[in-house]
C-alpha cells in the first residue's frame, strides 16, 4: 500500500515531491487539501493509530481518489495499475481508465444509474469532469471529506466500510444551501498486485443517499425570471466587467461617459477617476483612516498587487449572493453577501481556513437603455480585512497556495 506522503499532504501520497515533477494536473497545478484535512479533522468519528492497517487503508483510498480525480495522464497513476485496473459500481460490469473517462470521470462515474432521465435530480450523461466538478465543489466549499470506519480483510484484498460528508453552503443544480450536512455510507474491495497496485475496486452504495440530500433546499428552477436573479447576475457582470476588462469601451454593463461609483456616501468618481485610485479592489477598500491605522492601504497597491493578494488569500475564489432586492429597477436597491475561505496567506499573515465574510447594501441606477450609471456601496471593509489579519503573523514572502479550481480564482 502507498506509503505516507513524506512531504506536502499527510494523508495522501504522490502528491508533491520529485516524483511529481512531470505530473499531468488537471487544473495545472497539485490540488490543495488544507482546507479539506482540517474539515475531515474535525468531523470524523475514527482516529486510527499511526500505522494501522486502517490508516495505511485510508490513506490508500485517499490518495486513490486524488489521483483519479487530478491527475489526467494515465502514466502518472502511482496508486494503480492502468493497465489492469476495472472499477466497478454496485455490481455492474467492470470499466477500464479509459471507459472511466469516457463517462465523464470524476464525480461522474461514482453517480452511474439505470434510473430513467426524468427520475435523476443529478444526471451524469449530461455532465462533463469540469461541470460536475464545478457543480460539487460549489456546494461543498470546505470538501467532501472521507473516513474509513472499520476494515474486515486484506490486503491484498482490502474490504473497508466508510462515510463521506461535507455540509451544503452552497447551491446544487438549481436548489438552495440547506447548511445542513450531506452524508452517506457504504461498503468498498480494493484488490492490490503483488507490487501493491490497485487493480480493482468495487464500490457498494445508493447515490440518493448523497443526492437526496442535496436537493432538499428550496428549488430555484422558476427563478430564471426572478428579479432576485436578474439583478444578481447584473451585479455579477459588473463585477466582472470592472475587474477584468482594460478598455472602457468595451463595458456592456455600463454606460462609461455618465457611470459614477461611491463608496459609503463618498462623492461619487468615474472610471478614470477609479482606476487612478488603482482599480479593482483598490477602488472599493478605499478609507479615511490614517496609514497607520490601516492595515491595509489601497494607497500602496497596485491594481494587479492587490488581486495578486486577494486570489492567494482566497485561491477558490471571493463569492457573491444577492440576499434580498428592495427595489427596481431602475433603482435597484438590495443587500448582498460575500465570503470566502481564506487559505492563502495574507499580507504576511498566515492561512486560516476559517470563512472570512462581509455583508452590505448597493444602489444601481440603470439608465433607459438599462446600462447602469451610478453604483453606491455602504458597507465595512474592516469586517473583511479583520477576518484577514486573524493568521499569525509571519513572513511576508510566504507562498502562495495553488489551487484545485482554478476557474474559481476570480470574484464570483
């Protein structure tokens, strides 16, 4: 069985090192489990000791599971025999790596059913490895951690019985976050080659335990014409637009002569005005404090050093959520929520992997032609910053973490 990982990840193997050096990763870079270790930490109902055949188990599934969700050459699978290896799924005929990509990888294989379409809440068919990525990762922020509760036989044929978990703070395929926890159990046979490759695996379990779970939140399937989500997706691509995009006059969300932004009753600034103030996030940490007070200070940054310091601090991204709409349009009046992960270091202060989150109000006034021309925030930028500087305070220099989902590096 893989032995403990020697550096990087404690629990998975084949992850870092120079074993790894020309390892095909799917988002470009090795996953990051910081965030995951510690959930799966907190929440599991077995602690096994070092060198148990139960740990070595553990570890063995979780390194399995990191190499077939991650790594995207077959070659670079340490874990497995490529060549041998067939995945089973309650009991149906056994797949190869390449029958396994073929049905999306992934999430995707491990939701297999001969459920007719109209009866699936979730359907692999129509899934890509990405989307159900996406899809997973956005309901389960922390991630889906995984423990084995007992273990009957082996090796070299392991048969284990584990729990996966997670809680839902995010949305799932048009249904709302319960903030519940998400869990199911099942039964599983890894069968080892006399070189402790994993040849088969076969899995026991009823997905509508996971899935069941998921769409217990409020359906938003009628939502498409809410007003609440015409304006979060308003505000969204304002973001995007104001973050990204260089040249004004490529804006469709605004009217670039008449736009005006303020922040917290400040006199209102144009886009010229905004990115002499650095842009980005510059232009909306802005403060009357004096330096000394600040610690933060929009003043010093540039646009592209301040979102170099925001996506390694939040390398899974900085989310948005419209909470309730007031009014509108054309004054749209509402109130949001923005939060984020911080597993990233900060200016110097260490990750926390604590959620760091910030609510506000906004104004947008849209114009006849429905471009938006005045933009009005009021909120605290020391509710975000405090959650920031709660790490350690250390070395400035520290490195920036990669990310397992780099699609979700940007505001969101």
């Amino acid at each position: 069985m893989a032995a403990p990982s020697v550096e990087g990840d404690k629990y998975r193997s084949y992850l870092s090192g120079e074993g790894e050096r020309n390892t095909h990763w799917r988002y470009g870079a090795p996953p990051n489990y910081d965030v995951v270790n510690k959930f799966f930490e907190e929440g599991r109902t077995k602690i096994w000791p070092p060198g148990s055949v139960e740990e070595k188990v553990q570890n063995l599934v979780k390194t399995w599971e990191m190499e077939m969700f991650h790594k995207t050459c077959f070659d670079d699978y340490k874990s497995v025999d490529p060549k041998k290896y067939r995945f089973s799924l309650n009991g149906r005929e056994g797949i190869t790596l390449e029958e396994k990509r073929k049905l999306g990888g992934g999430y995707n294989f491990l939701l297999q059913t001969s459920l007719p379409d109209k009866f699936r809440c979730y359907n692999p068919a129509e899934e890509t490895v990405d989307s159900a990525h996406k899809v997973f990762t956005t309901a389960f922020p922390r991630g889906f951690a995984l423990e084995i509760l007992q273990v009957y036989s082996g090796p070299p044929v392991i048969v284990y019985k584990f729990r996966h978990w997670a809680f839902m703070e995010g949305p799932f395929k048009g249904h709302a976050p319960t903030g519940e926890m998400v869990e199911f159990y099942g039964m599983s046979v890894f069968e080892l080659d006399e070189q402790s490759k994993i040849v088969r695996v076969e899995f026991f379990y009823d997905r509508g335990e996971l899935l069941g779970r998921l769409v217990k939140g409020k359906s938003c399937e009628d939502s498409a014409s809410s007003l609440e989500e015409k304006v979060q997706n308003l505000v969204k691509t304002w973001e995007m637009e104001i973050f990204h995009k260089t040249c004004f006059d490529d804006y469709k969300t605004v009217d670039p002569k008449k736009y005006r932004v303020s922040l917290n009753g400040r006199k209102g600034i144009s886009l010229e005005e905004l990115r002499n103030l650095g842009g980005g996030y510059n232009s909306l940490l802005q403060t009357s404090l004096p330096d000394k007070f600040q610690c933060y200070n929009p003043a010093e940054e540039t646009v592209d050093s301040a979102h170099k310091a925001f996506t390694t601090a939040f390398p899974r991204g900085f989310a948005l959520e419209i909470l309730q709409v007031y009014s509108g349009p054309p004054v749209i009046v509402y109130k949001f929520r923005h939060w984020a992960f911080m597993v990233g270091p900060f200016k110097g202060h260490a990750p926390t992997g604590e959620m760091v989150e910030f609510y506000g109000m906004s104004i947008f006034e849209l114009d006849e032609h429905s471009k938006i021309v005045r933009v009005e925030f009021f909120y605290d930028c020391g509710e975000l910053l405090g959650g920031l500087m709660k790490g350690k305070a250390g070395d400035d220099s520290a490195s920036e973490m990669s990310s397992s989902c780099p699609f979700l590096k940007n505001t969101g």
